[in-house]
C-alpha cells in the first residue's frame, strides 16, 4: 500500500459467532503489538460485543482493562434488521453505524468472516482496501474485496494471523510475534459480572473449591456429547475432589437439567451472560465440553480443557492452545451442515476415556 501512515487505522469485520469472534482475537492482539499507536477497531453482532468490550466500560477510546484490544466497537444487529427491513429504528440504526464507520476513515477493513453481509459491512465502511480470503465462506464476498489472501494454514487462528501479516507487509510494517500462551488479558474485565459470579459461588458455597466446568451444549445437535455422559463424568471428578458446575446459556435448561439429574447431584447448573461465563472461566481449574464457543473461551484463557469432537474437524478450529486434549472418534465425519441427529463419533466417546484425558491433562 503506497503512502501507507505509520499508525494505520484498520476495522476488523467478524460479525460472529461466539467461537469465530475469539478466534480472531488473537489476529487483534498481533495488530496490537506490531501497531500500537494504530487505531484498531471491529465491527461486531450486539449480541457478540461483550467478547470486545465489558459494559461499564465506554466503546471508544484508549484500550483498556475493560476494552483491551481494539480502540472501538461498532455494534450492528444483522439479525434484527432483517426481521424489521422496512421499520423506521432499523434505518436510523444502520444509517448510524455506517456513518460511524464512515468517519473513521480506515486505511484497511480486514474481512476474517468470508460471508456476504460481512463482506458488504466491510465494503460500507468506506476503507481505502478490503482484504479477505480467496476462499470465502461464501463466494460473492470476493466481490468486495480489493485484496485477496491466499490461505496456507488451515486452522482458521493461523489463517487470521496470515491475514493480518499480510496487511503489516502491505504497509511496511514489521510482524509481531505472539507469545506462545494465551492471553487472559485479550478478555475484557467486566467488574459487575465478577461480583455476581462471586456472589452466586457463595450462595452455593462453593466459592472457595476448584471448579470444574462441563458444558453440555453446541450449536447443533451433532456436535453435543450426550448428557448422561456428562452426569457420570460429574461424578468421577467429584470424587477427584473437583466441584462441578454445568454451564448453560438461553435455551439450554432442558438438556442441563437432564445431565444435573444424570449425575445425583455432583453437578449443579449455573446460568451465566457472556460476561459471567468469562469471570467464571477465569477461577475454573478444568473445562470439558464440545466445539462451541465456552469451550474456545476455556482454551483462550489458559483453562485446562478437554475438548469433545464430531463432526467439526479440530485441525480446522480446535483448541489451538497448549494445555488442551482434543479427543474424537474415528467414526465422525466432517460436516459443516448442523444436523441435529447423533454423531456417531461422539457416541463412541466413553466416559471413561474422558475422564482419563482430565487425569492426564491435570496431572
């Protein structure tokens, strides 16, 4: 890039989900330390936006405790706007957030999503160059993109630092090296969410065992273990000396209350927001779960984790993280299609087994 200024100013796009926005946190943290007087924004889903900045905290400004990575949040709501495309609020919120954009006049607009609507969210931004990948998501977002990288890694970490090396290169920038351990710090700190989940620990009396967390949902069905399973496995690390708590979020009571029962009270359910399960995460001594997002967070914040595979392939957006064991059948195969049957790979997957990864990864 001719002419290009010493502090950049460059918007990442990854709308979401929850695993696909951590997973591009550390392309942030890279940009971070190669440009730390770059203005470095993102554009994410409301739902999404605590992953980026704590709600106490203020989205635009110096980085800090509660916002540590980027400088601003452009919050969008895709989903919203499209159930109400024709209401006066939806215009008057996307005419604001394009404008804000807009305004920022961004050198760059680093599009890790792939998908169409991010691809055009990037393009509306009005930055000088577009970068994404040559083999999108979805192929009308190479459309807009004025820079395409080609992908050489294939777990989606690696290909998001490639991107954004790609971008310091372009610029005459020099790369900066990660450390070899996440980050807790990439997290923002959200002080209220602490104070609740301390005070829930201490109504159960918990507050002060090491904590277990075990997370029985996913996105899909076919990515879920089975619940039973998760009951015995409660039970094995209770006697381990380990107290279990199952994580769930909206919509996933059902399935807890079914694998709390499974396990004759070793377990106890524990609702938390997104700000929660972070400052929960951040005391717990182990998590097991699926390929979901709790399970991307564990790992990102240096929990010992055992994660529990399907149909997802671990190479492409597994734990990428040391401290991790990654277990999955031979019986699963690939598939992307979020089918809600059984995969057979998981059903495979025994108690026993797990619990003999949490024994090796603990010890």
């Amino acid at each position: 890039m001719p002419n290009a200024p010493e502090n950049p100013r460059i918007l990442i796009v990854r709308l979401g989900a929850m695993g696909d926005v951590l997973h591009a946190l550390p392309m942030a943290a890279m940009l971070r330390l190669a440009l730390p007087g770059a203005q470095i924004d993102w554009v994410v889903e409301r739902r999404w936006s605590e992953l980026l900045c704590a709600p106490e905290s203020y989205p635009v400004g110096e980085c800090s405790a509660g916002r540590p990575l980027v400088n601003a949040v452009h919050v969008v709501d895709t989903r919203g706007w499209r159930k109400h495309l024709l209401a006066a609020a939806t215009r008057r919120e996307f005419t604001v957030s394009v404008a804000a954009m807009r305004s920022a006049h961004y050198d760059a607009a680093l599009d890790v999503q792939g998908a169409a609507k991010s691809a055009t969210v990037a393009r509306l931004s009005g930055a000088a160059k577009i970068f994404g990948f040559s083999d999108p998501r979805e192929w009308p977002a190479r459309l807009a993109y004025d820079v395409t990288i080609e992908p050489k890694a294939a777990h989606v970490i690696v290909r998001n630092l490639e991107m954004a090396t790609a971008l310091l290169a372009r610029m005459g920038h020099a790369v900066a090296e990660l450390p070899v351990k996440p980050l807790a710090e990439w997290l923002p700190r959200d002080l209220a969410a602490e104070r609740r989940v301390e005070a829930a620990l201490l109504s159960h009396g918990v507050a002060e065992e090491p904590l277990a967390v075990l997370n029985p949902g996913a996105g899909w069905g076919a990515k879920q273990w089975p619940e039973q399973r998760y009951g015995e496995l409660a039970e094995r690390l209770k006697a381990r000396g380990l107290r279990v708590l199952l994580n769930y979020g909206p919509g996933e009571e059902p399935l807890v209350r079914r694998a709390a029962q499974y396990s004759h009270g070793a377990a106890l359910p524990l609702f938390t927001s997104l700000g929660e399960l972070v400052a929960l995460l951040r005391r717990a001594h182990l998590f097991v779960g699926g390929d979901t997002g709790p399970l991307h967070m564990a790992a990102l914040l240096g929990v010992p984790t055992v994660a529990l595979f399907g149909p997802t392939d671990p190479e492409r957006n597994g734990p990428y993280w040391p401290g991790c064991r990654t277990l999955r059948d031979t019986a699963s195969e690939t598939n992307y299609s979020h089918r809600r049957t059984e995969d057979a790979g998981l059903r495979n997957l025994t108690t026993a087994q797990v619990f003999e990864a949490v024994e090796s990864l603990l010890a």
